[in-house]
C-alpha cells in the first residue's frame, strides 16, 4: 500500500534490511539445515511478497505459509523457491497449487484424497508433506497412543496414493509444544516421536527429502532438533521468541517494524482531569495531553491502556486512559510537542522507544501478536531494499 501521510496518520515502517540480517543469522544457528522462513499471516503484519523477497535475498532455501492463498500470491509475485503450505480446511481447491509446484502439507485423509483429485485434475504428480502431531495435540495426524495410529493411517495411505502415481511424498513434519522452554520434557519426547514417526515413513517405503520440527524458539536454542530443515518465523522479523532466555539483541536480531503515528490534538489539562472512557486515569497534575489517531481498529491492543509507553518529544510517555476504536491519549507532561509531532509507538528500542516485547508485556500478550495486529488501515512503508526507493 502507497502511504500518503495526508490521508494516512499512522505507518509502520519495515526494514528489509534487517529480514536480510535475520535470515543470516538464523542460517548460521541452523548449521547444515536449509532454512526456511515462514511468511504466514502477511509476514506477521510485515507484508507478505516484500518480506519474502528479502528473506529470500537473505538466503531462504524455502518459503512458508499456512493459507493457500498465502503461497498463490508469492507464485504470482514470481517466488519460485521451494514453498510449502499446510493449514487448509476441507473442500480448498489445491489444483493451482498443484499446477504451481507448491507443497501441500496433509494432516488427515480427507485432505490426501482432495489432493489426489487435483493431481488428476491437473494431470501432475501433487507434492505431499505429510504432517504429524508428535504431542501438540493441534494440527497434524495423531502419532502418539497405542494400537494403529491415525498418522500410521495416513502414512499408508498416502503410500499407496505415491505408488499410483497421483502423490510424491517429500516431507515429514511437525511442531513443537514448548520450544520456548528447552529444556521442558516435551521437547526431547517430541524429538523422539518425530523420529519414530520418520522411521515409520521411511518403512513404508518414502523417500523423504525433508525432514523439520524446528520453529524460530528451536532453531535458536535446540540445534539437535534441526533435521533437514528449520522453520523460523517469528525471529526472521528480528523478535525474540524467548524472551525469558535473551532479549533480539542476545541473538543478534534486528527488529523489523516500527510503527509511527503523530500527533492530531494538544491540550493543556489542570490536575483531576479524567481521560478518555470511562475515566481510569485522571492527571495528578496541570499536563499536555497529546491526541494520537490510531486505536484499536488499526492495531492497538485495548489492554495497553494505562498500561503501555510511546515515544514522543524525546522521551517514553504513557498512554493515559483506554485505548479507543481510532485513537489514544498521551500524557505528554511538560515536554514541548506540536501537532503533527511523530509518535513512535513501538520499534528495535535503539533510540530509547519502546520494543514490541515491552508492549507484550503492557498488554499480557507476546510479540507475535503486537506486530501482527496491525491492520490495512496502517501501510507498509518500507525501507532497506527493494521497493524502499533507496
């Protein structure tokens, strides 16, 4: 999207600069892995094809997305690096996919036997990732229990569909419960029951190419769980998915977005004053109160209210009162601001503003969901390489 500050009084600023940066550094933790970088949910609000395109120019070996229309629009945007995606529901249409080379990942039977019908459909072999649930208990074929498996199920079954040609089964994979807490019991248990789940594919005669469990929490502090392949996403937007464990800096990651508005109203206030719905906060003192038009409907957690910090005239200031549908108080004290003033609500916290960790805190939440929130009404502008205009 275009950003034209007349129309549009807040932005987020992506640095691809720093995607690149990233990715370097997620390659070097995966050893001799491929890495692939996952682009789910628009980039987690970074914008899907540009961010790709850097990650790739970083040294992606592959994409990720869940949706499939997700991994259609990095096709037409000509992405032609090996691309996977996996969370659909039944009656998606995976012809295209399937026309264009994309993996497909399976969980269940229903959704082998509607890849099978567009491999014919499109008279070519469907590339197949056969996903298993190790003890996520979320997405996935059940491996765990005892007696016949539903993943030994789907393992056969998408065997026979490989011996008729329709299928070539290429992956196994899974997701971790607790790789944020390395050393939790569940992740040496999934460990070993992703490898009994390989051992069973490659019994049934599948040659697998790929072989992946690890997120960006694995990949920065599990290197046995690397496989053929990891799966960062979160990190590759210069976030740390461990925040109890190191900070982005402690990884050498770069944050990706910053996220800019300005200042609409001032007004000087006596103390008492009560600010915004319902009042819960009241100025102890004579104040400015700086007017910012950006709230909920674009992005901003309602439960950073009195809760969470900006950056404006040089220093953090608090957000006063409830965050509202489109806009949010600043208690900017004595500090001399103007209308029109920038706010920088949250960005890499090199220049003293707040982090998105910090907001995550403010708001009881993690990183991942501050940086994906924001919505169409808040454009992209980015800079550090390919469409920034330097």
């Amino acid at each position: 999207m275009d950003f034209d500050p007349t129309i549009h009084p807040a932005y987020a600023r992506i640095d691809l600069a720093a995607i690149r940066h990233n990715v370097g550094v997620l390659r070097a933790r995966a050893g001799s892995a491929a890495l692939m970088a996952v682009v789910k949910a628009d980039a987690c609000g970074h914008g899907l094809v540009p961010v790709a395109r850097a990650a790739v120019a970083g040294g992606a070996d592959w994409l990720g997305t869940a949706q499939l229309g997700e991994a259609l629009q990095l096709r037409a945007a000509c992405l032609k690096v090996p691309l996977l995606t996996w969370l659909h529901a039944p009656g998606a249409d995976y012809a295209p996919a399937v026309a264009a080379d994309i993996d497909l990942g399976v969980s269940a039977p229903w959704g082998l036997a509607e890849v099978v019908r567009a491999a014919a459909a499109t008279g070519r072999t469907a590339r197949v990732q056969l996903k298993v649930d190790t003890g996520l208990a979320r997405n996935g074929a059940y491996a765990l229990g005892g007696g016949r498996t539903d993943y030994a199920d789907l393992v056969d079954r998408a065997a026979a569909a490989q011996a008729e040609g329709s299928v070539e089964v290429v992956g196994v994979f899974t997701h971790f419960a607790y790789a944020d807490a390395p050393t939790h019991p569940s992740v040496r248990s999934q460990q070993e029951a992703f490898a009994d789940a390989v051992a069973l594919a490659e019994r049934a005669g599948l040659a697998l190419q790929v072989r992946h469990m690890s997120n960006s929490a694995a990949t920065l502090t599990t290197p046995d769980a690397a496989w053929d392949m990891v799966r960062p996403g979160l990190a590759v937007y210069g976030l740390s998915p461990v925040p109890d464990l190191g900070n982005s800096a402690d990884f050498d990651l770069v944050p990706a977005m910053t996220a800019v508005a300005r200042v609409a109203t001032l007004k000087r206030v006596p103390a008492g004053q009560g600010v915004s719905y319902g009042h819960t906060f009241t100025t102890t003192a004579p104040t400015t109160l700086a007017d910012v038009p950006v709230g909920y409907a674009d992005g901003i957690p309602r439960h950073v209210s009195n809760a969470a910090s900006v950056w404006l005239g040089g220093a953090q200031r608090p957000i006063a009162g409830r965050v509202c549908m489109d806009q949010i108080v600043i208690d900017a004290g004595d500090a001399e601001v103007a209308c029109g003033d920038e706010v920088v609500l949250f960005g890499p916290g090199t220049g003293g503003e707040p982090t998105a960790q910090d907001w995550a805190e403010a708001a009881g939440t993690i990183n991942y969901e501050i940086v994906t929130r924001f919505g169409p009404r808040v454009p992209r502008v980015y800079v550090g390489g390919e469409g920034s205009g330097e």
